[in-house]
C-alpha cells in the first residue's frame, strides 16, 4: 500500500488530467483494468488504501507515470543507494579481473547525435573482438526503459568501442542484478519484457564469458555482493584505462 503519500495531490492531479483528456472514470477504469469506484476513490484522496500497482495502473489509463519517491535522512539515502552500487560494480569488476583476457573499462560516457548515456562497465576480450556493455542493477524499477536503454547501446557499440581504440566484431549485453527476493519477484512479473530483451540467464552468461563467441544478451542475479559474487575478492580492482594501442 501507498503510505506517507499526499494522498489528496495525487487524486487532484489525476483528476485534472482525466478531465483536460476528455475522459470519463469509466473510461479510466476500463483502460486500467480496475473498478470504476476504485479510480473514484483515489481522485477523492485515498490512494493510500490501495496497492501501489493499481493507482499505478489508474496513472496509466490517463497516460501519466506516477512516480514515487522513498525519502530517508535527507542525504544520507543517496549514500546508502550509491554505497550498494558500488560495492555491487567493485564485485563484478573483480569477478571479470579472474577472466583470462578480458579488460574493462569503469563508467564509460558516450555521446552520438544526441543520444548519450553512462556505461557501468565496458569489458573487452581481445581474442575474440568481444564488446561487452555491462549494466549494474541493485533494483528493477522500469523494466522497460532498461530494455530500451540496453537495446540502444548495443545499437552503438561499435562506435563507443571504436573511441577506445576498439574494434569489436561483436556487441554484448549483460545486465547484473543484485539478488534479493524483491528484484527475483520483480523478474517473475515481468518475465516476457525482460527475457524477451535478455534471453540468456546468469548461468549462460559466465560460461559465454570463459570462451565469448557471437553475441549474447543476458540478465542474471549477483548472489554475494560482500564476498565478489561467485568467490571471495581478493586484491584491489583493476582499472584498465585506455590506450592507442589497443585493437
């Protein structure tokens, strides 16, 4: 349930939305796949009475996005939020330094008439000219936008690599999700959007990784953030920075 929400703002705007739309509560309900008393309750201001998902779904039957927002000690949420990232990115990147012939390349930025963007990590397999972009998730939030998001860099990544010295005859994804019981339900509900964009697991994933050929493009759950993943971390990350030599 939606809690410590400005429940009344919230009907309000929705309402103004549904009236400046021409469209009737029936209309909204029908297209939202709820009762007609339901959309009627959360214009009146009591949203919070009801699952997420379903005012969720009402926002959408008028083409709005409600976008809910945790707030915890002021700045200390982001420190906890960023704190997760990064110990998930330093597990994986450790993981990637036990590869025979991978490099990697951290936070790599990118921008191509207009479309632009930040990749967790960039790794690449020499022998093979294997690009691999690697997306870090400690929440699926927008399953979609993640699918648009990925597609699109896969779409440029021979130009990203080729600004790395990079030639790659092949562009991979591997999208990594910090295991809880929250994300595998997340996975569960939107099964067909993300293994319709991402077809192969975790499992496929590593062994592609110990012997790359083709392309892959991957969704799987990182079990062990604290202890690297699949083993204990040991050492320091290693961050390859890029050179002219590299092809």
């Amino acid at each position: 349930m939606l809690s410590n929400v400005d429940d009344v703002a919230i009907g309000n705007t929705l309402r103004v939305i549904r009236v400046r739309r021409g469209l009737r509560q029936a209309d909204v309900a029908r297209r939202a796949g709820v009762s007609r008393q339901l959309v009627g309750h959360i214009e009146n201001g009591m949203a919070g009475r009801y699952p997420l998902g379903a005012v969720r779904s009402v926002a959408g039957g008028i083409g709005a996005h409600l976008d809910v927002r945790v707030r915890y000690r002021g700045a200390e949420l982001d420190r906890i939020v960023n704190s997760a990232h990064a110990a998930l990115h330093a597990s994986v990147a450790a993981y990637l330094d036990d590869l025979d012939g991978w490099t990697w390349l951290p936070e790599v930025t990118f921008a191509h008439f207009g479309e632009r963007g930040i990749i967790d990590i960039l790794a690449w397999h020499h022998a093979t000219r294997s690009l691999l972009i690697v997306e870090l998730k400690t929440e699926l939030v927008d399953p979609q936008a993640l699918a648009a998001v990925m597609h699109r860099r896969v779409r440029l990544g021979r130009i990203i690599a080729t600004e790395q010295g990079w030639e790659p005859l092949t562009v991979s994804a591997w999208v990594v999700v910090r295991k809880s019981r929250t994300e595998q339900r997340r996975l569960q509900a939107h099964q067909s959007i993300l293994r319709r964009a991402f077809p192969a697991d975790g499992r496929s994933m590593r062994r592609w990784l110990r012997a790359p050929r083709g392309s892959i493009s991957a969704l799987g759950f990182w079990t062990d953030v604290s202890r690297g993943g699949l083993r204990p971390t040991t050492g320091a990350v290693r961050r390859v920075r890029p050179s002219g030599s590299r092809s």
